[in-house]
C-alpha cells in the first residue's frame, strides 16, 4: 500500500476511490435526511435502525470516519506536490487557461467542507456518541423513562436548524460542496481510468450529482427553518 501512495498516480487512483466511497456515502446520507421533509415517523425509524444497527456502528462507521480523514489527507498532500510543479510549469505556460477555477481551488473548497464536518460532527454526531456510549442510552428516546415520549432524532434536527446563522453555515458549506464535487466527480472517474465510451454519459451524471445532491440538503434545512 504504502509503494503504491508513493508515486502520483498511485496517490491519485487512492484519491479516487475514496471520493467515490465518500460520494456513495453521500447520497445515501441524502437519502435518510430527505425523509424527515415527507415522514417524521420514517425519519426516526430510519435514523434509530442506522444509530443502533451494530454493522452500522461498528463496521461502517470506523471505515466512514478512515474514508474522509484518509480523503483530506490525501488532498493536502497532492495539493503541495502540484503547486511545487506548477511553479515550474506555470512560468512557461498559463495555468488558468488551461484549467478551471474550480480544479485550481480545490484545496479552498475542500477546508470550507473540511469546517463543515466539524461543525456537523459537534451538531449530531458528538452528542449523538455521548448518549448511546456514555449514557448508556441505545433507545432513541426523547425521554428513556417515557416509553411514549417519541424518538428523539426529528426533534434534534429541527431544534438545529432553528438558528438561522447555523442554517446559513450549511448553505454556505453545501455551495462549497457543489463546487467541489463539479471537479472532484468527473475527475475521479479519469483517475480510475475510466475514459471510455461512457465519458460523456458520466459527466452529464456527475453535473447533476454535484449540482443536485448539495441544492437537496440547502432544501431540507430551509425546509426546517421556515417551517418552524
């Protein structure tokens, strides 16, 4: 492995494949949240089966947690290594000709996304760990002596989207988001090797991925806010 992370294009197939890894994580993440906009009852459903599920917890999330460090790292150290070769190539030859913004600013749009998993963590994910592990709580209650006192996860998502500064944090981050997966998505692709009859068919997808998927989480924290 670490032979492979030594030369650049070992670098960047890793790159890849953990873009990839990360995109799928995205949509499903999507998937779950859109629910709350249409079901309560299914969001909390969804939202219990995923925060308790031990394959989730313990399988999935290690390697989810691994995927985006492993991202951020891999990101910073090939974005030194190109900007030490384009002093040299950038003196022969216009850089901004021949890229686009958002490939020449992916480190930028990569620290704002980097800002918002922190903050998202501290939102949901922090104290979400403190009540299952340090409380002890797995059930998903509202209040664990109140059978019928309802699941809690509706209630936390809404109660977070009440601050309008914190909503605008989150539109900023996901337009950030858009912007990197408008490069990142189809640049992944070509790391893979996969320039091939079906290029055109992914860069149309990856243009609605990037563009769609961030316009859908903007969707469901306006939702929550104005509807409050």
């Amino acid at each position: 492995m670490s032979g492979i992370l030594n030369s650049t294009i070992g670098r960047k197939f890793a790159m890849a494949l953990s873009a990839l890894f990360l995109m799928i994580f995205l949509l499903q993440h999507f998937a779950i949240n859109i629910l709350s906009v249409f079901s309560e009852e299914a969001f909390n459903e969804t939202s219990h089966f995923m925060g308790t599920f031990w394959a989730v917890q313990y399988l999935l999330q290690p390697v989810l947690i691994f995927g985006v460090i492993f991202h951020f790292v891999m990101g910073f150290v090939l974005e030194i290594k190109n900007n030490r070769a384009r002093k040299i190539s950038y003196v022969k030859n216009n850089g901004a000709a021949n890229s686009t913004w958002m490939s020449r600013n992916m480190i930028w749009s990569g620290l704002a996304i980097l800002a918002f998993i922190v903050l998202h963590f501290i939102d949901f994910w922090a104290p979400e760990i403190n009540i299952k592990y340090f409380k002890g709580d797995m059930s998903g209650l509202l209040d664990p002596d109140n059978v019928d006192s309802g699941f809690r996860y509706y209630e936390e998502l809404v109660h977070k989207f009440e601050n309008p500064i914190r909503v605008g944090a989150y539109v900023i981050a996901f337009v950030f988001l858009s912007l990197h997966l408008l490069h990142g998505f189809s640049s992944a692709f070509q790391s893979i090797g996969a320039n091939n009859k079906y290029t055109k068919g992914l860069k149309g997808f990856a243009k609605v991925y990037a563009i769609g998927l961030p316009a859908g989480f903007i969707f469901i924290a306006l939702f929550h806010h104005f509807n409050q």
